[in-house]
C-alpha cells in the first residue's frame, strides 16, 4: 500500500514539475518574444495613434510658443509662432526647407541659421508627437534587450541617426512599455560639430486626444560630463541624474 501510495506520488510530483517547467517555457516565451527594434517601434507607434497621424493638424503650446503641425499624404509643415524683441515670428519647417516671418514680412536667414532653427523646432516637435519619429527607415535600430525601472518591465530599443557626415550623429534610447507600448522613458545625445549634449526624459501625464498619445516630461541630466548614454538608465535608477525641469505640451488640439 505504501509502496503504491509512493510511486502516485512520485508521478504526480513529475507531473507537478512538469507542468511548471511546460508554464515557465510558455511565459518566457509569450513575454519575450518581441526582438525585433522595428516591429517594437511599429507596435508602439500604432499604440500611440498609428495611422491618425499621417493626416492631421496637431496644435499644442510649449512655454510661450505656439506650434501648427501638418501631415496629409506625405507632405508635412511645422509652424512655430511667438514673440519677442523684435515683435512677431513665424517659422516654417517643411518638405521645402525653412522660412521665416518677422512681423508679416520675409526674413532672410543665412544656411547656418535656417540648419539651426530647422534642428530646434523639429525636436520640440518630435517630442510632441513621439514616437512618429521612430520610424525613419534611414535610423539604424537595435534592440537592447528588455529591462526593469520602478517596477515596470519594459523593451529597450536604440536609434542611430548620422547626417552628412560622421562628426554629425544623434543616439537615442527608449523604453517602451511591454504591457501597453506606451514610451516610458528617452536617453538622447547628440554629437555636433565637437559639441555634445546628454539628455535622460522620463514620460508623465500619459494622455489621448482624438486618438493621438501625448506625454509631458520631466528631464534629468549627469552631474558627471564624461557620462555616456548607456549609463543613464542605472544613474536615473540610483537616484544620481539632476532633474532639470519639466517640458509640458499645453493646448494640445487636434483635428
């Protein structure tokens, strides 16, 4: 009887193991199986409006200025409106380059000067409507594997950019949710000219309008200038990035 009682119990203990190992390989995976950058970046972008946002007019303000975004059939506009000194701006970046409207009346710039306003908008913009920009087929992308910050599990993914030449490149790092493929968190730097910056965004105020995501973000950078990009995940995790301020998209509207 004890021996019979045994070998049951020998069998439902394999049986117990077995189904725990057969779970285990199941969830692995289940929750592992996304490693490819682009298919990460196309569910995200689909998460955050997919579609909604080749035709559309977006419009937010960013401190004192206001911005005018336009996508419809491949051609795309960004206005920047505001004021000062010198009264009324308008800046306009789009498939035709940039010009500029100094109280209605049009402003000359150098190339140098155009190439800068170009950058500055364009990354306010791309802020605004991250993660549209992901998906530049001329970005070399990387899956960084997957990683925890503040108990969220999320797929780590880079982004090279290099324009015109190698003196001038950008890397970007983001953290994208795997439960919602909502963007948690950016790591930029950028390298122009012998001039670099660093940068590490936390995404907060995680909001839809009209089907489009948006996020406000707090922004922290190194105490240490000799830190790289790839450092900025485990300094934000001890507590040892300065918190710089916070970037707020306000007035978003969207048509």
């Amino acid at each position: 009887m004890n021996k019979r009682y045994s070998r049951k119990q020998d069998k439902s203990s394999i049986t117990f193991r077995f189904l725990c190992l057969l779970i285990a390989i199941t969830f692995t995976a289940c929750t592992s199986y996304l490693k490819d950058p682009q298919e990460i970046i196309d569910k995200t972008t689909k998460a955050a409006g997919g579609d909604l946002y080749l035709n559309s007019i977006i419009e937010f303000d960013v401190r004192d200025k206001h911005y005018i975004a336009k996508r419809h059939d491949g051609i795309f506009s960004i206005e920047q409106i505001f004021k000062d000194s010198l009264g009324s701006i308008r800046d306009v970046v789009s498939n035709k380059g940039h010009m500029r409207e100094i109280n209605g009346m049009m402003e000359v710039l150098s190339d140098s000067a155009s190439a800068a306003h170009i950058r500055s908008i364009n990354s306010i913009a791309n802020f605004a409507m991250l993660p549209v920009g992901l998906t530049d087929p001329d970005a070399g992308k990387k899956y960084l594997g997957d990683t925890m910050i503040e108990n969220e599990i999320f797929y780590k993914v880079e982004i090279t950019r290099t324009k015109g030449n190698s003196d001038s490149h950008e890397v970007s790092q983001y953290w994208i949710n795997r439960k919602d493929f909502s963007i948690g968190y950016l790591a930029y730097s950028s390298f122009r000219n012998n001039d670099g910056s660093l940068l590490f965004c936390k995404a907060i105020n995680h909001r839809k309008i009209n089907g489009i995501q948006f996020h406000d973000y707090l922004t922290y950078k190194s105490k240490d200038p000799a830190i790289k990009i790839e450092e900025l995940e485990l300094l934000f995790s001890k507590g040892e990035l300065e918190e710089l301020g916070k970037i707020e998209f306000q007035n978003i509207v969207v048509q």
